[in-house]
C-alpha cells in the first residue's frame, strides 16, 4: 500500500544511519585485527624450545666463534663478548605481573643490576612494571612485539614488531633502547642463514642483536638445582645468561636466582647490565615527544581491543544462550500445541457469512487469482474490495470479472488502514476477514479461520500464511522462514495466550472487537501488529489457526524484500513503543505485555542485533584460534536450526527438501534480516519516519489447485 509524503514527518536520510554503521565495522574490525595480531599470533613457544634449522654458510666466521652482542652492519661485522668474571643476567618475555615483581624484589635485594628484555605486548599490559624496570636501574631492551620469530618472518613483519616495540617501550617509559634480543634465538655459533638474514635488517634499523653464551633452561622447568647447575660458568670467561621472568611458573627461576647470586658472588663474580659488561655506551635514550604520544596511542588502543573482545565475548554468549533458549522454548512449545490441536474443540460449528476485506493499491497482476480463490470457499461470504486510488486499473479489472458476491470501493489514496476501515463500514457480516491482494486462499481456509469464533473470548484468528513462489533460492528462504519462524512462534503465541500479530494476508476478526477499539490505527506502519495488539489489550482472545491455509506472493529480489522486512520491523518496534504500557496490565493485556512484548525484545529485537557477534567472533576464530573447533560451533547451531526446521516442516505438514538450502541461508538471508534490524532500530532512534511502501507484484500468483475453477 501507498501513502501520501504529507501524512509522514519527515525523514533523516538513511545513508547517514550506513556511515555510522560502516564507521563501526571497520572500528571493530581494526580492534579485533589488533587484538588477533598481539594476542594470537606468536609467542605460543618459549624460548629455546624453537631449535634453529637450515644451513649457516653466509654467517661470518668471526660471529660464529665471537662474543653475543653482535654487529651485522654492512661493513666489516662485529661482535663483542663479556668481561672476565662479569655476568649479565638477562631475562626475558616479561613483564609478568606475578612474577617480575619477585625477581625485581630479589634483584634490588641482592644490589644486582640486569637486562629485561620485554615483550611489547606485555609492556602495553603492565606498563607500570616497565617503569619499575628503568626506575630501579635495570636495562631494558626489545624482545619484540609479539614474541615473533625474526628468522621466519617477512620483512614487513620484521619491521612492524621492532617499531611498534620502541613506540610502547617510549610510552610506557619515556625511553628507547638499540639493544634486542631476537625470540627463540641462543648462541652465536647456532645462527643459520636465515637468522644472519634477520640479524642484518635488525643492524639496518639501528639495534644491536643481544644473544647468550649460557642457557638456564629454566624454561624446561627442569628443578631449582638444575637451574643452577645450567646457570654456574665452566670457567671464568665472561657471561651472558639466559633466564625468564614470564612465560608461565617461574618459581624455579626466582629460587634458582637467590641461591645462585650469592654463590657467583662468592666465586668472585660481578653482575652487570649487558652493556657495562661488554663496555658499551648505555642504550637507552630519551623517547621524543612524538614517539611518546604514538606509543601512549598503541597502549590505549590495545587495551580497547582487549575490553572489545571481552565484551564480545559476553555478548557471543548472550547470543548463544538466547539462541538456545528459542530454539527450545518453541520446540517445546510446538509440541504441546500440536498435542492440543488434535482435540481441540472451539465449539458448536460456525456457519455464518463472513465479510471478507480486500485492500488494493495497483495489484492488477495478482488481485484476479485472489478474488477467485475467495469465491470458490466453501463457506458462505460477500468479498468488498477496497481500491485505494490504483493507477493500474485494479478496481476496473475486478468489476469487469462480474463476479456475484464481488464488490468494488473506490477511494483516494489513502493507505491501508483506511481502506480497511472503508471496507469495514462497507461490510454486511458481523465476522470479517482482511486480505492482502497478493493472497490466494485454499478452499476452507475461510471456514476453519472462523471456527475459533465459537468461543465468545476469541476477538481474533491468524491464519497459516505459506509462501507460493518458492522456486527459487529467495523464495526457499523465505519458506523456511515461514515456516521455522512465524508458524512455529504463532503456535508459541497461541499456547502462551500473547498473540501479537494477526498476519494481514490471512486474519479473522469480530467485527464488534474491531468497533470497540476504533477500528485499525495509521500510526504505525505494521498496521496488523497495532490492531492485534491492540485487541489484546482490550481482553480479547487471539489464537492461532493453523489449518486456515493461505498462499501469499513473496518478494523475488532481494531489494523488494529488504523493503518488506524493513517496513514490517520498524512497524513492529512503533506497535511495541505504542503498546508497552501492557507491562503493567493485567489479565489479557498483561499477557501480551509480559510474555509478547518480552519475546519479541529478547528474539525478534536483541537476538538479532547480538547475532553478527557471532559471525564475527566466528571469522576471528578461523583467522586466529582454533578453526576446527570454530566450524564445530558453527556446525552445532547449524544442526540446532535443522532440527528445528525438520520438526517445523513436519507440523506444518511441508517436505523438508527446501533445507538444504538452510547453510547458504546463513550465509547471505540472514545477514540481510540482522541489517534490517539494525537499520530499524537506527531508524527508531534517530526519530526518523518510513513512508508506506508498495510491494512489488510480479504476476507469480495462480489458483491453488483444490480451489481453481
């Protein structure tokens, strides 16, 4: 149906409404990339646990056999070792908050100086131990930014991880440094081709490579004794000593270190940073303002991106429970309506006339299929179609069928809830049934959607409203919607009592129900939504007939069908807002208020705008965690809603062949509803008004075998 611009406020263009939507995707994409790239995609082994591999015949002779602080500058290389009884105790892969403090507490302890070389993922983490570190006189030096292997790493790579280090090292700190111990690396005599490689870009940014000449292992965890045992010189030649302060239990390292200071003291040995005990210059230097401001940026950022994940992390739960929660709600509920429809009574059988109201705006292409269906029911009617200013010949088409029992009403464009209200003070019978143009109805479809009016508590009936051009892969989807989502949630409605919508394609109501509430509102767009709502919360009954079989033309293009779904969501959230006030009623109104209202918030509003978390959580596991387990999630919600679907289809009496298509429907239709939602929502809060939209006809309409004559 159409309405004229002049009856709507006016509109906030939506492409503002993509800006900020897109603005937030790419915000959230960069924040969950930077989390992946710190958190997930190095570091996994310790170092020492990574053994060098490959040939080493570009090494220079000189480095293999000379000392750990090494020089691969493009001129002559060199390298520089230890003094005599001089120790440079170095530690790596921390800060860690739990043990780093230990060993700085032993250190200051003890009047020992040494060289952290730190992790630059960790240094954003706990940044005040970095300051700690230089405040107490230590050195501090790069170990990269992710614990990456240089070796293995391109050399875009290469120089991502060295400068993102000094930038959080200068906003932790105020410092940088030119010393760097490469991940994984031990000895010179143990470098290989690759590691030389990775040595000479290191030279070509300005750092000096820091490797070691004795290994604690402490990293194996081999026992405090054997600790110390690895750590002791075999004589007195100076030492670079390898030890960690993080990395997982470090116990045995601060054992191990308040045994082994005093013992190397005695020895005769000094302790010193690695520096002062090769005799270079101090490294560090003061970082410059704009180093400091970047690096202060890089912490800041990674720490949102951490808050980012964990917040989606919580809202993929959410998600997954209130997945889980529908799925078995309607399951059960489905269940127990079935059982009930099998011996339902709604009374003495209804044989009355009924009224049945057709509003019409252009619908030439269908609105004969539709009219024919009606007269060939079984049950006695009068059929008023309302023409609502069609610039198509409609209202001429109709009259020149010659139909008896067909009446035609030709009014100014409108909108449909006049034309239904025209129709309705038109109509001759005190129980009518509104249709859409683009419905063809099944031979009894009249007769059984006016059964429940047995029952004097009943003011309206939803009808079962099936998809008829489902030929092809849109037109399945939209069938499987049909089926899995409406008709399963009417039967859950109809259990519960909280009917909230009365499809406009097939709906009974009594006419004295519709008169004592004014009749159908234009203040919404979800124009069915508002009556049935509205009907509950003036106490009558709204059930659910699901043998009332009507065939509606879905939309065939994906555009026609974002413009559908966007007008009946946003129609829906105005009737919601419009009626929210049945959360403090009671009896009926309270049903709709506290269990209607309520599901549709949790499953129809919050569950979609929570459902992109999950495939976006899901293409960051595959990226960066486990992607079996990550498809195995996948594959469970994919076996819950199969599972929903065959028992749906099987109520419903439909062949199940249509779900093959349910893995693809995830992948493209339902991606397109959660942006309907989204973009609804933007439209609700942004103030903004929808105008009525036409459906597209597209001629797809045709008699219902049982019915056509």
């Amino acid at each position: 149906m159409s309405r004229p611009a002049a009856r709507r406020a006016k509109q906030v263009p939506l492409r503002t409404h993509w800006i900020v939507m897109t603005m937030l995707l790419v915000c959230l994409s960069s924040m969950l990339l930077l989390n992946g790239y710190t958190h997930h995609m190095f570091g996994a082994e310790p170092d020492g646990a990574v053994q060098p591999s490959g040939g080493s015949a570009s090494v220079p002779r000189q480095i293999v056999t000379g000392g750990p602080v090494i020089d691969a500058g493009s001129g002559a290389p060199r390298s520089v070792s230890p003094k005599a009884r001089t120790i440079a105790l170095t530690f790596d892969d921390g800060p860690d908050p739990v043990w780093t403090p230990k060993v700085l507490d032993l250190l200051k302890a003890q009047h020992v100086h040494a060289t952290f070389f730190v992790v630059g993922t960790a240094v954003a983490a706990h940044p005040e131990l970095a300051r700690r570190i230089v405040a107490e006189g230590h050195q501090i030096a790069v170990h990269t930014f992710t614990h990456a292997n240089l070796s293995t790493a391109p050399g875009w790579r290469r120089s991502l991880e060295l400068r993102q280090s000094q930038l959080i090292l200068a906003g932790a700190t105020g410092v940088s440094t030119t010393l760097l111990r490469p991940p994984y690396s031990s000895e010179p005599r143990a470098l290989t081709d690759r590691d030389w490689a990775a040595l000479q870009q290191v030279r070509e940014a300005g750092y000096l490579a820091v490797l070691t000449t004795q290994d604690s292992q402490d990293w194996r965890r081999p026992g405090t004794n054997q600790v110390i045992a690895n750590s002791m010189p075999r004589n007195t030649a100076g030492q670079v000593l390898l030890m960690h302060d993080a990395g997982g239990d470090r116990s045995q390292t601060v054992e191990a270190l308040s045994r082994l200071i005093p013992r190397l003291k005695a020895r005769g040995f000094r302790f010193a940073t690695v520096s002062d005990a090769v005799g270079l210059p101090d490294p560090a230097r003061h970082a410059n303002l704009l180093d400091r401001g970047r690096g202060l940026a890089v912490i800041w950022a990674m720490r949102i991106s951490d808050s980012v994940l964990t917040v989606l992390t919580w809202l993929l739960y959410a998600a997954g429970a209130l997945s889980v929660l529908r799925a078995i709600t309607t399951l059960i509920a489905a269940r127990r309506h079935a059982r009930r429809m099998r011996g339902r009574v709604w009374g003495a059988s209804v044989t009355e006339p009924v009224s049945v109201i057709v509003p019409a705006y252009n619908e030439s292409a269908g609105i004969e299929a539709a009219i024919r269906s009606l007269v060939a029911s079984d049950h006695p009617l009068e059929v008023i179609v309302v023409d609502d200013g069609s610039t198509d010949g409609t209202a001429d088409l109709v009259e020149s069928l010659r139909i008896p029992g067909v009446r035609v009403i030709r009014q100014p464009n409108s909108g449909k809830p006049i034309a239904l209200n025209t129709g309705l003070q038109a109509a001759r019978f005190d129980l009518i049934v509104m249709v859409d143009g683009d419905t063809v109805f099944e031979t009894d479809a009249v007769r059984m959607l006016v059964q429940p009016f047995a029952d004097p508590a009943v003011g309206a009936v939803s009808g079962n409203a099936k998809v008829l051009n489902r030929g092809g892969l849109l037109g399945r989807w939209q069938h499987i919607e049909y089926v899995i989502g409406f008709n399963l949630d009417r039967r859950l409605f109809d259990l519960a009592e909280c009917m909230p919508t009365v499809p406009g394609a097939v709906g009974g109501f009594r006419r004295t129900a519709l008169e004592r509430i004014g009749g159908l509102s234009d203040v919404t767009l979800a124009e069915d939504t508002d009556l049935t709502m509205a009907l509950c919360r003036d106490g009558w009954l709204v059930v659910y007939e699901e043998r009332a079989v009507a065939w509606t033309e879905a939309p065939a293009s994906l555009g026609a069908l974002w413009r559908q779904r966007y007008r009946w969501c946003y129609g829906t959230l105005q009737a919601m807002w419009k009626h929210r006030g049945a959360l403090v009623q009671r009896w009926q109104a309270g049903k709709l208020g506290r269990r209607g209202l309520t599901y549709l918030m949790l499953f129809q509003v919050l569950l979609p705008l929570l459902a992109p978390v999950v495939d976006v959580f899901a293409i960051y596991g595959l990226v960066f965690l486990d992607p079996l387990r990550v498809g195995l999630v996948w594959l469970g919600f994919l076996a819950l809603q199969f599972a929903m679907g065959l028992y749906a289809f099987r109520l419903d009496g439909e062949k199940p062949g249509p779900l093959w298509t349910l893995p693809l429907q995830q992948f493209v239709y339902r991606q397109l509803m959660y942006l309907v939602v989204i973009q609804s929502v933007f439209t609700a809060l942004a103030g903004s008004r929808l105008r009525w939209q036409r459906m597209e006809r597209y001629g797809s309409l045709h008699m219902p075998a049982n019915t056509q004559s």
